[in-house]
C-alpha cells in the first residue's frame, strides 16, 4: 500500500480513537461514576499532572490528547519518489525488443511502441534524436548514447521504420551511414507516474527552472529560445514562449506574479522583451501598444 495512505489511515484511526474516549469519558461523567485516578504527561514543551481525577474526566482527557495529535500529524508526499533503476529499465525494454525481432510479419513503429513501452498510461521514456556526424553501428551508437553497446536492440528497434536496415537480420554491427537521423530514448525521471502525478511532483523543477532563467535575465546575455527549450526539454519540462495574456494587469511586478508566482522574477520579462520593456523595472506600467512575450513554464 502506499505510505502516504497508511499515515493516513494511521491518523484516521487514532482520531476515531480518541473522539470515542471523549464520548465514553463524559458518559461517565454524566452517569456520576466515581473514582480516582492520577496521571503525568511530560513531552517536548509540554508538561502535565493530573491528581484525583475522575475515571470519566481523565478518559475525556485521554481523547482530546489523541485528537490533538492526529491533527497536529502531517500526511506529505515525497516529491522525489523512488530512485528509478535505469539499466534494469534499459534491459526490459531490450528483451521486449529480441522478442520484437525475432516474430514474423510486418513490424510498424506503432506496435513496436506498443511491444516495447506496454500501452499503459504512465510515462516511462523521453524521446530525442540527432543527426549522425559519420557512419556508425548500432553497438557504437549505443555505447555513445547509453555507456555500454548492450542496448543496439533497443536502438535498432526504435529506428526500424526509418528503412535504414532490417531489423529482423540487424546485429550489432549493422551500420547507419553518416547524416542519417536517430531517434533515441532516455528513462524518464518519471518513470511508471501518471500524468497527474507528474504535475504533481513538477513543482520543485520549475521553482529551480525559474531561479535559472532569473539568473540568466542578470547575467544579460540575450536570450536563445529555441536552444534554451531544447535544454529543458532534455529536463522533461515543457518551456513555453508566446504571447502574454495582459487582461486587466497594470505593472511588470503583476505580470512576473502571473506567469512565475513571484514578483522577484521581473527581471525575465525584461529580458525577453529588450525592446518593449527596455529600461523597465517592477513598477514600471505595461505598456499596451506593444507586443509582449513570456518564456514559462507549462506544470
């Protein structure tokens, strides 16, 4: 089961717990149950003593303790997760593909995603290409992009459609001429997560994504978009460049809150807009017979 719900239902039980031992205390209160008892509690910045109380007020007592602690508990997911074994990730995916290789008909790029990845809806890989510089073989290209040449199956399969090879008779000595382009994948960093998920845990890698982008505005080398989104691309996150949507925002300062969160970040708005806002601050207005454009990122 998942640890967040066992702490959860951890907290669920000791809450019932104690709101029954407040119910049970007070019946006996009502019921004018006597008796004597004394108790000590003692915790970080906390001390107690309890002497010659009723059973029914201690037991009311004891409940409101329990409760208390079930509310001050926190239930929170790690937003890491689990570290993902990437080699035993890259081997599955090689096995399904010696699988792949050896049945007959005709192999389509579709159902060698299907065969390869499984169709269920969790992400598992980033896809990628480059264009080959000079001739390589599916060991070399392999060894280059993963570190060892084991995965040329999974290489080969890959790029089975590309028609620059059959893969049924492809070994790891096959060679693709140079110029031709490659697809390759990576294990994602979310590996076996939801969509829903990965917005989830996103949160932190944006954060960061923006102190780099604050930090490159400061630095004022201008801007590469396209290589800058290639860049975090390769970071499973999605940088966005288009049209700010103004509506009724008045300074620079509100529009850094919109699009990052913070009006710390101003300073990004500047500098992708060198000629519309030159000179700006936060404070400055927006001005609204120029076109304005903002690189964020998308959760």
């Amino acid at each position: 089961m998942d640890p967040v719900q066992i702490r959860f239902a951890q907290l669920l039980v000791v809450e019932i717990l104690g709101a029954i031992l407040c119910l049970g205390g007070l019946v006996l209160l009502f019921l004018g149950v006597a008796g004597k008892i004394g108790f000590f509690v003692k915790g970080p910045g906390v001390q107690a003593r309890l002497t010659n109380g009723s059973p029914g007020l201690v037991i009311a007592l004891i409940g409101v303790v329990l409760i208390a602690f079930s509310l001050k508990g926190s239930v929170k997911r790690e937003s890491s997760g689990q570290p993902v074994d990437v080699d035993a990730v890259l081997n599955g995916f090689t096995e399904k593909a010696k699988t792949l290789q050896s049945q007959s008909g005709e192999l389509t790029n579709a159902e060698m995603k299907d065969m390869v990845l499984g169709t269920d809806p969790v992400r598992k890989i980033v896809s990628s290409g480059f264009k080959l510089r000079e001739s390589e073989s599916l060991g070399q290209i392999s060894r280059n992009v993963y570190g060892r040449p084991d995965y040329w199956l999974l290489v080969g399969a890959i790029n089975l459609d590309q028609g620059y090879y059959d893969f049924r008779k492809a070994t790891a000595d096959t060679v693709i001429p140079g110029g031709k382009f490659i697809e390759i994948w990576k294990v994602s960093r979310y590996y076996g997560q939801t969509e829903k998920t990965i917005i989830q845990l996103s949160g932190p890698a944006i954060a960061q994504g923006n102190e780099e982008l604050l930090q490159r505005a400061k630095n004022g080398a201008p801007p590469d978009m396209p290589a800058l989104q290639d860049e975090y691309k390769a970071r499973e996150m999605d940088l966005e460049y288009g049209e700010a949507q103004i509506g009724d925002l008045q300074t620079v300062r509100e529009l850094a809150i919109k699009y990052y969160g913070d009006a710390k970040f101003w300073p990004i708005l500047v500098w992708t807009n060198p000629d519309s806002l030159a000179g700006a601050t936060d404070s400055s207005p927006i001005p609204r017979n120029k076109d304005l454009y903002v690189l964020h990122f998308l959760p």
